[in-house]
C-alpha cells in the first residue's frame, strides 16, 4: 500500500538508532521522505543513515537527548535549517524498567517518565510551535498496550505510556482547529532488543504468545510476536494523507493481545 502525503517532507524520528524507531525511519524513507533520524546512539545512528543512503533513500542524523528541553528545541532548529520544515514527528525514543512497585527506585521512576513521558511532550511541543503556524503536519507517538491495560511487574513503564498517549490526544484536540493531526500507535510484544532482555530463555518467545495466567495476560490471539515494521506500517499510515480524517486516535497494534480492553 503506498501511502500519499510523505514523499518529499521532512520526518522527524527520535528513537531511530534501532528497534522500533529504526523500522519507523526506513518505512518513512522508502516512502519517499526526507528523514531526520534522532537518537543517543551516534554509531548506530550513522550507521542508520549510511543504510537509507545506500537504498537511494535521503537522511540525516542527530545526536540528541529528548529528555533535555533545550536539546530537542535545538534538534528541530538544525533539522529544519538542515533539511526543511518538518512535517512529521515521530516519537519513538522510550526505556523500560520492570518490577513490584514496592521495589521501585525513584531514581527508576524518573528515569522512565523523563524518555516515555516528557521526552514526548519536548518533541511533540517542539513540532506544535512550529507547524501550527503553517497549517499543517503530523505528530504521532509510538505509546504501549500497556498504557491501556494493568501490567504486573511494569507500573512505571505503563503509567509513562498513559500519560504519553493522554497528553497527545490532548494535544491533537488543541491542534485540530490548526489542520495538525496527533495520534498514538500502541504497540504489543514486538521483537526488539526491549523485548528480548525480558526474555529468560530461549522460550520467551512462546511463553508471550501463550500467555502467563499468573500475571494476568491473555497472550496473543493472532498467535506471532510483531515484527518492527508491522509498527512502521501503522505510522507510517497515519502520517499519511490516506489518515487525514484521523486525529486523537489511539491505534493498537498488539495481535489482539489487550481484547482492547
């Protein structure tokens, strides 16, 4: 499926160095845009780019940190002196941390909600300020099902992903009127290194699918593991004009994992 209202824009991917961002990057790329690819990772950001260049795609890299405000004002003026006017955002940047809430460090709980959660709102906040003057532009954040369900072992990861996707559907309220569209892909298990270092063995793969009654998850109905661009797709579809209608939205993208609850 080809999607319209990419080829030639600027996107914007923090995150992009691996896992989920990096997918995000090449699927905007192969769709014809001009890619900003972000991240803490200079190698694996450089490698990234020196990928994308050699498909004939057009990228650059930016070493940045999204939990500095400063930093992410700094990172969108290069991009645009750089490249051009961003057109899309894509926040894909986030950290884990698992374990009881009683065992909880606040150093922990800082360190997740300063990426999941205000690395967000300084890339989203960045991008506000300078497409609601133009009219026009895309924002979306790659959130969590966990956002939307109780995971035991995982209540600062998933409460920094409710408050991401709360604060962008209210962003995308505030920015209607001005013709920019925020929304929230949510993903489920999907194969990244994140994924993978939960994993105990070799057989982690089958124990998410299967499900684990004892900590309260159904497993995965459509019976696989996402790959990282069944994300890409879904990004990459509502940065698309093909979305145009399509705003405050909250996709899941899980095999049916959360029954939507």
């Amino acid at each position: 499926m080809s999607h319209n209202g990419i080829a030639d824009t600027v996107a914007l991917v923090t995150g992009a160095a691996g896992g989920i961002g990096r997918a995000v990057a090449a699927r905007l790329a192969a769709e014809g845009a001009v890619v900003a690819a972000a991240d803490l990772d200079s190698r694996g950001l450089a490698e990234l780019v020196g990928r994308l260049q050699a498909d004939g795609g057009k990228a650059g890299a930016y070493t940045a940190d999204v939990r500095d405000a400063a930093a992410v004002e700094e990172l969108f003026d290069a991009v645009e002196r750089d490249l051009g006017p961003v057109a899309h955002a894509v926040s894909a940047a986030g950290v884990l941390a698992t374990g009881e809430v009683a065992a909880t460090a606040d150093a922990e709980w800082q360190r997740v909600f300063a990426v999941n959660a205000a690395g967000v709102f300084h890339v989203s906040r960045a991008a506000a300020r300078r497409m609601a003057p133009r009219g026009r532009g895309t924002i979306t954040t790659v959130g969590s099902n966990a956002a939307g369900v109780p995971r035991a072992g995982m209540a600062a990861y998933a409460a920094s992903k409710a408050a991401a996707a709360m604060f962008t559907k209210s962003l995308g309220l505030e920015l209607a009127p001005r013709g920019i569209r925020c929304n929230v892909v949510a993903p489920g298990s999907t194969d990244t290194p994140m994924q993978r270092g939960m994993w105990e063995d070799a057989d982690g793969e089958r124990r998410v699918i299967a499900g684990s009654p004892e900590d309260f998850r159904v497993g995965i109905p459509l019976g696989r593991i996402a790959d990282p661009a069944d994300i890409a797709d879904a990004v990459c579809f509502l940065a698309s004009s093909s979305a145009r209608h399509i705003t405050m939205h909250d996709l899941y993208v899980d095999g049916g994992a959360t029954l939507r609850a």
